[in-house]
C-alpha cells in the first residue's frame, strides 16, 4: 500500500493495553488512534500509518486522517498526533481495539489526548 498523495508512512507499536488505552480515541468518529511522535504533520493531512496491537502479530495498513495535534509535550502527554481510521482496515482495527478495551473504554483513566 502507498501512502496517500502527499502522505506519509509512519509506524505505531502498540505494545499493551496501558498503551492502547491511553491512545485510543472512541469519541472520534469511526476511531481514532494518537501516534506518540516527532513528526510534523498538518490537521487534515492524510497519512498511512502501519500499527500493531497488543499480544498480536498482525499489522494494520490504516489510512486516516490528521484530526489531533500536541505540538509538545505536556506533563505525562507527548508530542504526536492522531488520525481518524477510515477504511476497511480502519474498521477491523477499531473493532479488535474495542475487544481488548472491552469493560474500559470509558474508564477514568488517563489519556494521551484528553
């Protein structure tokens, strides 16, 4: 899969649920998903970003929109951004993500975003 015109590639390795929690976003429509990152991105930017689950070894190709910036760190809150999931692979990633949150989505803990 090539990045969308004008896109880029950049890779998310989801490595537990802590991680997940804190980088899911269900209030996005469709999904979204923040990227701890140093890359500059612009809202509206279309990216391809490669991501894994925890405690899978299969890699998502999802495509999205930029919808989320943090310019800098901020307290336990890092520099990155987040894309809205569009998309079959969106969709199936939005549903294994809801499965391994399940009974926590909408837990009171904290998030890189909100």
């Amino acid at each position: 899969m090539i990045p969308p015109r004008g896109g880029a590639i950049i890779q998310a390795n989801i490595t537990d649920k802590a991680i997940l929690q804190a980088s899911y976003m269900p209030y996005v429509a469709g999904g979204g998903l923040f990227v701890p990152s140093q890359q500059n991105v612009s809202m509206g930017q279309e990216l391809l970003l490669i991501a894994t689950l925890p405690e899978q070894s299969q890699k998502y190709a999802l495509t999205g929109k930029v919808v989320w910036i943090s310019p800098k760190p901020n307290g336990n809150k890092p520099k990155g951004f987040a894309i809205q999931l569009s998309g079959e692979k969106g969709l199936e990633f939005r549903q294994q993500a809801e499965r391994i949150l399940a009974g926590s989505l909408n837990a009171d803990k904290p998030t890189y975003t909100m």
